[in-house]
C-alpha cells in the first residue's frame, strides 16, 4: 500500500503507541478528552445537514461515515453508536489490529481497512460524511491528501476536519507545552510547520468542489479539565464543509 500523502514517519510512530490507544491515562489521554466535543460537533452538524433530531437514540442512523487516520477507534466507535456505519481507514496496520480488537469487544460492527482514502476513492467509494480529524497535520502531501478526502464525500453530503493552527500560541500550547512541558504527548507527535491555518485548509477543500460551512475554535479549561468549543481558532480548531447536492 503506497499513498504519495503518506508520511512514513509518522505512520511508525503511530504504529509504535497502537497498544495504548484505548488507555484513557496513557499517551492519547487527550485525545479521549478532546473526543466529546468531536462527537458534539459532528452528530449536531451531521443532524442539521440531514434533517435528523440529535437527541434521536440513534441520529446518524443509515449514513455512511468514513473515519481517514482513524487510528485505533476512538472517534469510530462513538460514531457507531449513534447508528452510522463507519468505514476506518489508516495506514499504519498495528492501529488497525488494535481497532478491530476494541470493536469486536464491544459488539460493534465497524470496517476497519488498512488502506489510504486514495486508495478507497480510486475504488469508486463514496460516503455521507467524511472525516480528516487530527491527519491533516500528520500528511506529507495535505492538497493531494484532501484532494481525494473531497472526492470521498457524495454529493450532499459533509466534510469534517480538526487540526491546529499554525500560530505562535500553537507552538508554544501545542508543541512545547503539551508536549515538553505537561507531557501530554510524545515528543515529536506535531511538527509546527505542518499546522495549518483555516484560510489554509479553507483553500484546499474548497479547491476540491466543497463549500465551507462553519468553522469552530476549541479551547481547554484547565478548571475543568476539559475541552469546549470556542470562538477562538488560534490554537486547535474543526470545520465542516458540505458538497452541492
């Protein structure tokens, strides 16, 4: 499996932590903070889009969701409890073990691929709802990359993205604070050069045929140690984009 976006890299460094992607106090504890506003975001953009009721047992019900960089599960599996029926991809295979085992124990069914969003786009594939959540940054190639994302999406249907501008706030919170500082990351998991800004990622999705719907800041409280959406995009924000039905 070759993807010219693939940063190989990253993809071992990712393939190192699989073991501990469902340890809420190991090295992606942040990330399962981060994961509820993730899944907020996502269900109440997706229901608005859809004309679905959020508060509904099961709102995402019957629409395809494919999770790109899905890495062991954490965002796939909310998804799929919400009645969506999720396609996980990431190029690193140990991630994809470790997913496969977490759903199977959870009774959940979700297809987990050890493939690039490339790969499935050449396939013919195409989704609801797309997801390039946290990757962006992590690419070697980000237009190629969110070229074939863009062609994943159906038309009608939604793009959403999460990643970290590329201010000086986000290297001093994102890189030296969170990971020198409180450690809450490993060392070398961000690279600031490959943040991106929104008038950034804006242009490349909207490059790829989607039209930018809204754009969200999330912020954390340290109070409540906990993450929120916000106004403020100067450090860690998502976005949704919608194709012309």
């Amino acid at each position: 499996m070759t993807s010219a976006s693939i940063d190989r890299d990253e993809v071992a460094r990712f393939d190192a932590l699989a073991a501990r992607w469902w340890d809420a106090r190991g090295p992606m504890a942040v990330l399962h903070k981060f994961n509820p506003v993730r899944v907020g975001y996502i269900r109440d953009e997706v229901c608005r889009t859809f004309g679905r009721d959020p508060a509904a047992p099961f709102p995402l019900e019957g629409l395809s969701v494919v999770d790109i960089g899905c890495g062991g599960g954490v965002l796939s599996e909310p998804l799929a409890r919400l009645g969506a029926k999720v396609t996980g991809l990431d190029p690193a295979s140990a991630n994809i073990a470790a997913a496969r085992a977490h759903a199977q124990a959870e009774g959940l069914d979700i297809d987990y691929r050890d493939e690039t969003i490339e790969a499935v786009v050449a396939g013919g594939a195409r989704f609801d709802v797309v997801l390039a959540m946290e990757v962006v940054e992590h690419v070697s190639d980000r237009a190629g990359f969110l070229r074939a994302a863009c062609t994943a999406v159906k038309p009608g249907g939604l793009m959403f993205a999460a990643t970290i501008n590329r201010t000086m706030r986000s290297f001093a919170l994102a890189i030296v604070g969170a990971e020198y500082v409180l450690r809450w990351l490993p060392r070398g998991t961000h690279d600031w050069e490959k943040f991106v800004t929104p008038a950034e990622l804006t242009a490349d999705i909207e490059a790829g045929g989607l039209t930018v719907t809204d754009t969200t800041g999330v912020v954390y409280n340290p109070l409540g140690d906990s993450w929120r959406a916000s106004r403020d995009t100067g450090v860690n924000y998502m976005l949704a984009a919608r194709r012309p039905a």
